[in-house]
C-alpha cells in the first residue's frame, strides 16, 4: 500500500517558451533589455529572471542594493572582469561598480537571480547607495 504525505508543497511553474519577452528601454545606455521574469518571491525580493542581451550591447557603470548572479545559457557574457561562455554561474556583490554585457558578434542570454528587491543606479544619477570611488590621474 503506498501512502502519500497530506502536506505536499505547492509548485511554481514558469514555461518561459511560451512566455513573451518584457522589453526595458534603458535610457542611460540607448538600449533595450528584454526579459521573462520567472518568480519572485514576495517575501524577500528575491527574483530570478530570463535576460538576452543583444549583440555589442554593455550595462555601462552601474551598482546595485543586492546581489546577483548570472548564468549564461547562450552567447558570451562580457564584464569589467572578463568574458563568460555558457554554464559559467557569476556572481556581482552588493555595492560594487560593474560593467556586463554582450559581445559584438552575439547575443548572451542568461538567469539572473536577484537576491534582494531589483534597484539600478549608473554613474550619471544624482545619488548612489554606493558611490563610485575613481582615481584621479
């Protein structure tokens, strides 16, 4: 006789192949940011999304309130540290300065998972929850 247990959790079920690309215009960049946000978790912030940069596109300078990590799926992802191909997982700390993007042959499409409520700030905003330190020279 097989039992089953009464308290079986509730699944969260997002089929991104039928879902349809959300495209952020990002005025400090003069690109677009398509995306297919999966889950979010209310009680957190945390979010994980589907992300394509297209070719030649780079988020220029820009910080965040959270942590986040990207998992490249397709294409390279290019950052201020260097490149990453497919089944490379990046992680970008909370407060620091970062660059990421596309290389200018092809598009990146990866996870992002956000571990905190989404927040952007790019060098040319007024205020930053972590100024950039830059050295004169």
């Amino acid at each position: 006789m097989s039992t089953s247990p009464t308290n079986q959790i509730d699944l969260v079920v997002a089929d991104s192949s039928r879902m349809p690309w959300v495209t952020a215009v990002v005025p400090q960049t003069g690109g677009a940011i398509p995306s297919k946000f999966l889950f979010a978790d209310p009680d957190t912030g945390m979010q994980v999304k589907l992300v394509r940069y297209a070719a030649g596109f780079t988020n220029v300078w820009h910080t965040h309130p959270h942590a986040h990590g990207m998992y490249v799926l397709d294409g390279v992802l290019r950052t201020h540290k260097g490149e990453y191909g497919p089944g490379n997982f990046v992680w970008f700390p909370e407060g620091g300065w970062m660059e990421h993007g596309a290389t200018e042959d092809n598009d990146v499409t990866f996870l992002v998972i956000h571990n905190k409520p989404f927040g952007i700030c790019y060098e040319s905003d007024a205020e930053h929850s972590y100024p950039m330190h830059v050295t004169q020279g």
